[in-house]
C-alpha cells in the first residue's frame, strides 16, 4: 500500500462501456486537422507560428486517439524539466508539435499542438543567455 | 514592493525564463486565452514585480484557501506564491495574534493604494456584525478598513461574491456579499464552491500579468472562466442534443454517461470552467462522476428548489434555464431545440418527481 499515493495508482476495473461517455468520438479530430493545416500554410506563407490549445476542447478521449493517430510520429521527441517534464514530440507533419506540459507530480497541466519551426520554449531566452555569459565569464575569472 | 523584477528574481533561485513560460501557456491554456498569448504574458510577469496581496477570510469554510493550496503542492500554478508577497492570509500566516494583525497593517502602509486585496467568505451585518469578529473587529469594520487603500478586491468564492451558504434561508447572520458593503473599488467574483484553484490563480495572474482587472460579465466574474456555462463545455452535451438521458441514477443511460438534465444538472445555468478545467489536477468534474452540476457560482443557488429538480421545473428553470438550454440547442440543429423544449414543458409538469429516490 505503500507506494499507492496516486489516484491513478488505485486498479479500476470497467465493465462494459466506460460510465463516462469516455469512449465516445465526438468528431473533434478532423475538426482540428482542419485548423491544423491552416496553421500550417501561414507558416509556410509568412513564417508565422501558431498554437492550438488542446485542453479547452470538449474532446473525448477517443477523440484525442484519433487525433493523435490522424498527426502520428514524427522524428524529433524532446523533454524540458521546468517544475514537471514538458514533453514535446514533432508529429508525422514536420512543423507540427505536440506538446504535453506537465507538473512535477506528472499532471498534465497543458497540452498544445504548436504549429512553428521550433517550438517557443525549446529555445533560450534572450535573458537566459545573457545570465549564460556572466556566469561562464565569472568563472574564467575565478579559475584566472 | 521590492525593486528586483519576477524575472531576476527566478534568475537567481536558478530557473530559466521557461518557467514563466510554461507557467503562462498553463494560465492562458485555463483562460483561454490564445495560446500566442503566453510569451506576451510570460515576458511582462517577468518584467513585473512581487505585489502585496491581503487576504482576509470572514464567514467561510476555508474550502476556498483549500482549493487554491491543496490542489497544487509542489506543482507548477504553486508558483503564484512566489509572484505575490502574501502578506496576511490567517490560515497560512506562520505568525498570530497582535504580530499577524501589524503585518496587515503594515502591509496597508507601505503598499497604500497598490495593494490587491482577496476575501473570501460572506460578512455577517446582523446584530451589529457580532457574529463573526477578528481581533476584536468585526468583518465589517475590517473590510472596510482594510479596502480603503486597496488597489482592487477579488472576492474569492461564492459567500465574499454572492452571500453564498451562510446567506441561505434564512440567514440568521444577515449576512451580505463584499460589494454589498464596498462600492467604490474594482471588484473581481470568482465564485464557486468552492471556486477552482486554477481560476483564482488565473485571476490573479491575469492582473500580475496585465495589471488590469479581466474583461468581467454582469456578475464581475472574469469571462474567460464564467463566459461559458458548463453545458456549453460538457462533454455529455451531444447526449443532450441527441436526447438521451438519465432517468435515475443507475439506469442504463447513467451507465452509458447519458445527459444528467433530467436529475437535476443545472449545468445549462451554470457559468464556471470546471467542464475545460476540470478538478484534482484536471482529473474529473461532478458531471464526469455521474452527478449533475449544482450551479455553485451562482447566486442564490442553494436556494433554488432542490439540487436533483431538473431545472425546468425548479424556481430557477422557467425562465433563464429553459431558455438558456433551448437557444444553446438552436446552435446544434432548430430541431433539438424544439424537441428539447417539449420535453422540458412534460419536466415541469412532474414526469420527474421520482428520478431521486430517497431524495433531499
């Protein structure tokens, strides 16, 4: 019992249906394919990147199934530790990402599909790199 | 306020800029707000600076404190506390007595005008407000004190909003909602029942971030949460549209996750988030537990004729929730509209008396 802090660690047993509805595919997915290659084609247009916010949808999680088959896997995966794993994987669309935030109990706390050539918090911040900078050149100092 | 920005701030506990922002694609994601939003956010909140928040807790349950603390620890939306300075919060504060009463007043002085003040809790104004007192003042006396140089006011949770359970018939306290006594500041509702964390932090957030207040509907609740009522959001609402539904709580079409219309949901009335948001780290929501939604961020809603009445047939159905639902079905097909109307004309006229049995 130990290790059981977790609801997703209590074993549930479903007969049947899932009580919830959850199986049900509401046709979320192929809306937002749509929307998608929008996206898309202003980014080839002007360079523009753009995002799609996955947790406000009234999807299922057929739906979100279907999704993820409909964009599939592409070559890039990649996880940033910023208070929980971020995971992002580039999906079978180059260009398009899915990008799963969550916190550090590994609760998903947003999910979006980013639409750029590299997703925004793949790269170092402005700020960051200057802070960067400063601390190698103090240690060169130090060591010096 | 202290001079070093957010930003700096975090720089020197050894987290990157991409902690803000992840921190404000999760705010925008619950507000939401365009995800393009977060990196506008996440560069103006780490150019900001800490505020100082008063919170002052009146005839509550704590149920709010609980939602916004409870839910988070050690997690991402935890980082709130880091953006504010929270300088009296009773539940919280290590301190007691006469020096967590100097640290309020101190707190007025040196942050006069600037401060953001958060209440939660209904203030009791019966028998000259003896029914609830802090430190020898009554709520009022410490509302009113204690607003007078605030910045803004959220009233956290449906008692400070709306009166909320201690305002329930027949309110033997006589007690009254914040901008029944304050009617000279910005006020911000972010009722609920308590209210979910991830609004309160959004709110919040949202001034830290843009220092306004959000655009609000006509219950100052901030629309990016309460624009949209649950049935809007539900992900039962095809069940709906298709008109299949509950008849008892464990019927075939409860356990096919049918619409809770018929026992009682008032989800079609209820503007709240908790259908996109959702609760316990965005694990479920009452609809998604097989129960309807009882209106909690409503006004008056414990109130309203029994919690497993469809909304048809209760005080609050005749009008707003009928229509509501009905203008809600237009939008899907003039068809479902007209089907659902019928069959909210035959609830109002008692098919539903034993959908609860056992009943409240």
């Amino acid at each position: 019992m130990a290790d059981m802090n977790r609801l997703a660690d209590i074993p549930v047993r479903v007969e049947g249906d899932a009580p919830d509805g959850a199986q049900a595919e509401g046709g979320m997915a192929e809306a937002i394919v749509g929307e998608v290659a929008q996206h898309l084609a202003r980014l080839v247009e002007s360079g523009e990147a753009g995002a799609i916010d996955l947790q406000s949808m009234p999807m299922t999680e057929a739906d979100k199934a279907a999704l993820r088959e409909a964009l599939g896997e592409g070559e890039v995966e990649a996880t940033v530790q910023v208070i929980g794993p971020t995971r992002i994987h580039e999906t079978g669309y180059p260009g398009v990402w899915w990008i799963q935030h969550m916190n550090a109990e590994e609760h998903v706390v947003a999910e979006q599909l980013e639409i750029a050539r590299v997703p925004g918090l793949l790269s170092a911040h402005e700020a960051d790199v200057r802070a960067a900078l400063q601390r190698l050149r103090a240690r060169t100092q130090d060591e010096g | 306020m202290t001079e070093e920005t957010l930003g700096e701030m975090m720089s020197r506990r050894g987290m990157s800029r991409r902690t803000f922002l992840k921190f404000c694609t999760a705010v925008a994601s619950s507000m939401a707000l365009p995800p393009s939003m977060a990196p506008v956010m996440a560069e103006s909140l780490a150019n900001a600076r800490r505020r100082s928040v008063i919170w002052l807790s009146f005839q509550e349950c704590t149920g709010c404190t609980e939602s916004l603390t409870r839910s988070y620890s050690p997690t991402l939306e935890k980082l709130i506390f880091d953006f504010i300075s929270l300088d009296y919060h009773h539940t919280l504060s290590a301190a007691s007595g006469h020096a967590v009463e100097k640290a309020r007043e101190e707190a007025m002085e040196a942050n006069q005008g600037e401060y953001l003040l958060i209440v939660d809790g209904s203030i009791p104004v019966k028998d000259g407000g003896v029914y609830s007192t802090i430190a020898g003042m009554t709520n009022r006396q410490m509302l009113e004190e204690t607003a007078r140089h605030a910045k803004a006011i959220v009233a956290v949770g449906t008692c400070a909003a709306f009166g909320g359970i201690p305002k329930a018939k027949p309110n033997p306290t006589g007690a009254v909602s914040v901008e029944d006594i304050i009617t000279d500041k910005p006020i911000v509702h972010v009722p609920g029942c308590p209210p979910i964390g991830e609004v309160i932090t959004g709110t919040v957030s949202h001034y830290l971030t843009f220092n306004t207040l959000p655009e609000l509907d006509d219950k100052r609740r901030p629309l990016a949460f309460f624009g949209d009522t649950i049935h809007d959001r539900c992900y039962r609402r095809p069940f709906y549209d298709q008109g299949k539904f509950a008849e008892s709580f464990d019927d075939e079409g409860a356990r096919k996750g049918w619409c809770l219309y018929k026992l009682g949901c008032k989800a079609p009335i209820a503007h709240n988030a908790c259908a996109t948001v959702k609760w316990n780290q965005g694990t479920s929501f009452p609809i998604q537990s097989g129960h309807g939604c009882f209106a909690c961020s409503e006004p008056d809603f414990w109130d309203q004729g029994g919690f497993y009445k469809p909304l048809s047939a209760g005080v609050w159905g005749s009008a707003e929730g009928i229509a509501a639902a009905a203008a809600a079905g237009v939008a899907v097909g003039a068809g479902a509209a007209a089907v659902s109307r019928a069959r909210q004309k035959k609830l109002a006229e008692g098919e539903s008396e034993d959908t609860f049995k056992g009943g409240v």
